[in-house]
C-alpha cells in the first residue's frame, strides 16, 4: 500500500509538471483523471467489503509433523467484485500456546462464492484454533484499502491427536481405606464384616464375636474369622498446564501430553478405570473426566489439548483439591515440568507420583515423600517404560 502511494504520488508530481509545461487541455486532463479515477476505484470495492461474508472449515484430525487442509470460504453478495483481499488468520495450539500468523490472498467476484485452500502444519500434539482477524479489501490501484474486523468470532478448530509410545504400567497397590468400596486389601485385615480376610486360630485378644462357631467345631479348635479391609486404588492422571516465573515449553508440554495419553491407554488395556484431570487458564475452569473404556479417553481429548497453558501460583493438584473436602483418589500421578515440594502433603494421603519434562534427564528421584521420574522431550517414552503408580 505505501509503495501503491508513493508511486501515485510521483505520477501525480510528474503530472502537474507536465501540465505546467504545457499548459493544455490534455495536461489538465491528465491531472484530473490521476486523481478521479483511484477515488472512482475505491468505492465499489468500499461498498462490496460491507457485504462479504466468511467462514473458516479445517480437518478435523492431524498429525504432528504432516501437512492437513483448511479453507477459507468467501461470500460476496455484492453487485460489485473484490479482486484484491487479503485475510489474516491466527492459527494457534491451545495446548502449546503457539501462535503464527498467515495470510491469505484472495477475489470476490460479484454475487458469487469462492475458496480457497491452505495447508498448515504442526510440530506438536494440541487444539488448533483457527480465527479470522481481519480481511483487507484492496482497489485495483492498491491507494484505499479497506480493513474490516469481525463482528462474530469466525473460527474453526483441528485435533493433533498425541503419539502414544508402549510402556509397562504396574500399579501399586495402596491401603487407603474407603467404606464404600467393592475392593477389599489382599494384605491385611480391617473391620467390614461382610467380606472375609482370612480364617485363622484363635489368638489371646481376639474378640469372641470373631470366632467361626462353625468351623470351630469341625476342627475341634478355635477358629477365627479376619474381617476385610475395603480400600480405594482408584488413580487419576493430572497435566500441569499452569507455570511460574518461566514460559511453558512447548516440546515439554507436547511430551506430557504424549506420556498422559500413553499411560492412560495402558491403563485401559489393563481394564484399570481412571480419571484424567486438567486446569484451561483461558477459561479459568478445572475439569476431571473418569475414563472408563477407549471412547471415553477419545470423548475428552479435545477438552486436554485443548487446556490452555497460563501463569498460576496453584498447581493443577491444588486446582483439583480446592473444591473438594478430601483426596478422592489413592493413587495421583502429575504430569509436569518441574518438581513442586508443596505437593509433600498429598504423598501423606494417597501413592504420588510425578513426571517431570524438562531440559535435563533427572531419572528417578524420590523427593518430599514422591516419587519422581524425569526426562527430556526426547527420551521422556525411554525414561517411561516401566511405570509404578
């Protein structure tokens, strides 16, 4: 536009030179028509800008690394044709928090409608947004173009659906008491007199109300009978998407959400029901999904890659704790780019685990009573292949 400008300056300039040196009709001619005709250019394309309309469409599913379509869909319900517009789209990985800019030419003609197809590509796993920004109606001399932004947002969005890698996944069982469970302890006896632990002699300090009458009188000794303990390992999977003083790495977040997805479909495979919890900073909103069968893990993808990355003093852990009473969970598992010593008061209720992503390969370390495995986005499924939770 500024050279359109410029150059149309200096013809202007050259011009009024020539009608000054020959003061004739045709140089006063020239002069009127440099000026008349780009003024008499801009307003039709003034006109037709009003009354376009767009839409944006997008594949649903990629993958990381390949090429996937979007397109760009143009309605000019106008009696006058656009030659010359330009449409600038945000393509963004909520996850990642990646964002690019890129434009797209394109022409309207009158009363008609046209597309155009573009190809984007994404290094890591996460919720595409696509959103129109603004389109840029241009004259056919380029001097008068009319930007127009969006009274609605015009948008469209893809799944990068993450790589799982095969890991071994053993789970550690824990004896945290739950009255209300169907699982009873395999390892000691409790107090649920519906379910039996073990039989056994009697031993001085036994309550009476414990002694199996009937087996007793068929060993012709005391006979006890051990109560079940019922307990809770239910597991649930957090990615920590909140981050401190520094910006969230994207590689790191692409890995997480890679060996999220890769334990949890081990789980499944296990027939290990689980739920998976994450903190969107964009909508301010915690969510926890149970993922019971593959179409439930598929169910909440889009809602995981698509938690938007922001700054936060909480964790996702204190995100989950803040509006319940108690630790639902006997086993918890976080996902994140760095080790968090405040998380020491959960290891004391339930089995903790983290994984960590980040620059160096930590290996395995036990800090604040939680056991941590940590890695780099490069050999995070390495440093995974066997998982005790």
């Amino acid at each position: 536009m500024k050279k359109s400008r410029v150059l149309w300056g200096l013809w202007l300039l050259m011009s009024v030179i020539f009608c000054m040196a020959t003061d004739s009709m045709a140089g006063y001619l020239l002069v009127l028509l440099s000026v008349i005709v780009p003024l008499l250019a801009a307003l039709p394309v003034r006109r037709a800008a009003k009354r376009l309309e767009t839409e944006l469409t997008i594949s649903a599913y990629g993958e990381k690394g390949t090429a996937f379509a979007g397109k760009i869909l143009l309605t000019n319900k106008s009696l006058f044709p656009t030659d010359r517009i330009l449409c600038r789209v945000s393509c963004e990985n909520l996850l990642t928090g990646e964002k690019e800019v890129i434009s797209i030419h394109m022409a309207a003609p009158s009363r008609s409608n046209t597309d155009t197809e573009f190809l984007l590509k994404s290094r890591h796993a996460g919720k595409v947004r696509l959103s129109l920004q603004k389109m840029i109606c241009y004259d056919s001399f380029g001097l008068f173009p009319v930007k127009t932004v969006p009274s609605r947002e015009i948008s469209a969005f893809a799944l990068v659906v993450p790589e799982s890698f095969s890991l071994e996944t053993q789970i550690a069982y824990g004896e945290s008491t739950n009255m209300d469970s169907d699982e009873y302890s395999m390892k000691k006896a409790g107090y649920d007199p519906s379910e039996t632990f073990a039989i056994r002699e009697y031993q001085p300090g036994d309550r009476i109300r414990q002694i199996h009458w009937k087996l007793t009188e068929k060993f012709d000794n005391l006979m006890v009978r051990d109560y079940g303990l019922p307990i809770q390992n239910t597991i649930l999977l957090l990615l920590e998407t909140g981050y401190g003083t520094e910006e969230a790495d994207a590689d790191c977040l692409d890995a997480l959400a890679e060996a999220l997805y890769s334990v949890s479909q081990e789980l499944l495979s296990q027939q290990i029901i689980h739920s998976i919890g994450w903190q969107n900073h964009e909508e301010n909103t915690f969510q926890c999904v149970e993922v019971e069968t593959e179409e439930d893990l598929n169910a909440l993808l889009p809602e995981l890659l698509g938690a938007v990355p922001g700054r936060d003093g909480m964790s996702v852990a204190d995100h989950y704790m803040e509006s319940r009473e108690q630790l639902e969970f006997a086993h918890m598992v976080i996902f994140s780019q760095a080790h968090q010593a405040s998380l020491g008061g959960l290891a004391s209720q339930c089995i903790l685990t983290e994984v960590i992503c980040s620059g160096e390969a930590a290996g395995y370390d036990q800090q604040d009573g939680i056991a941590i495995l940590g890695g780099t986005p490069e050999n995070l499924p390495e440093t995974l292949s066997y998982l005790e939770i």
